[in-house]
C-alpha cells in the first residue's frame, strides 16, 4: 500500500463549495439559536394562534414536567416523564373554541392547574402509542384537560368544562 505524504509547510486546499456549505451552517446555527428578547406569555402565543394560518404549526412550552407528576404518571400509566416538558399548541387552540365555555381565564390557569390538579385517569392508548390521560381541576366548575404522551413532551391535546355534581368528588 503506497502513501503520499504532504511536503513540510504545504498548505491543504479546501474547495471554494466547502467553504460556503460551512459559512451557511455557522451562521444559520447563529440565527436559529439565539433566544427571544423576551419570553412569551401564553396571552401573546394565544392571540398569535388566533391570528395565525390554521396550517402553520405553533408550540408553547408551558414548563418541565415535575417530580411529583412524574411519579403520578407512572403510578396511572408506568410511563417515565422525567425531563419532559409540558407543551401546548394550536391544536389545543382549535378544540378548545369548539367549547365556548373556555375563556383566556382558563389558558392562565394551565399553569395552575397542571402543578395542583385533583386528579389524574389513564384514558387511552391509541395505536400510534399516544398514551391519553385525563387530568381534572375543580374550580368553579370541573375543568378537564385531556393530555397526550409523545417522545419527551407532554401535550394538552384539549380542555373543557364540566359542571361538578354535586354528590361525588373524582378521583
């Protein structure tokens, strides 16, 4: 097997192409992952969704998934969650205007209620492996959010209102 060895001093010639390929990557990386200047309030991705084309796809990470919801997704479903995060978007948006009861109110209170909910129902796994909880949340009325496992997220795939009956408390 013959190998040829550079000269001593003698300089590499990348081509002209390669040059360019690696000066669009380092400056396409620089634009993508630079940060926002400011953090977006669930107010504003609502109204943007709202005003958005229906085929555009918006996202809008509410927060991680917690311990505590971690261990109370695996007792109801045996999934681990650790290091997800929980993920809202225009989908949500969309079934939640079928229910004319939800309000901006609600969209505030996902917060709130994905950190103290009352409890928590296996529902279904469908046959592309979406696993559905049910997770409830009693204000004025019952608010139920129906959430969707997928790779490392956690979607509210819809929400809506029930009114609370009077004789039983869920579980």
């Amino acid at each position: 097997m013959r190998v040829l060895r550079k000269e001593a001093g003698e300089k590499t010639n990348f081509p002209a192409w390669m040059i360019i390929v690696l000066m669009v990557a380092v400056i396409g990386g620089f634009l993508y992952s630079t940060e926002p200047k400011e953090e977006e309030t669930i107010e504003q991705f609502i109204e943007k969704v709202e005003k958005a084309d229906e085929n555009t796809r918006l996202k809008f990470k509410l927060s991680n998934v917690t311990p505590k919801q971690t261990r109370d997704i695996k007792d109801v479903a045996n999934i681990d969650v650790s290091g997800f995060s929980w993920v809202i978007d225009n989908y949500l948006v969309g079934h939640a205007k079928k229910h004319k009861e939800i309000k901006m109110d609600d969209y505030k209170r996902l917060y709130r209620t994905i950190n103290s909910y009352d409890s928590l129902k296996y529902a279904v796994k469908q046959k592309q492996g979406i696993i559905k909880l049910e997770m409830y949340k009693t204000y004025d009325r019952l608010n139920i959010l129906i959430i969707e496992i997928r790779r490392s997220e956690i979607y509210i795939a819809t929400m809506y209102k029930r009114k609370q009956k009077q004789t039983s408390a869920h579980k």
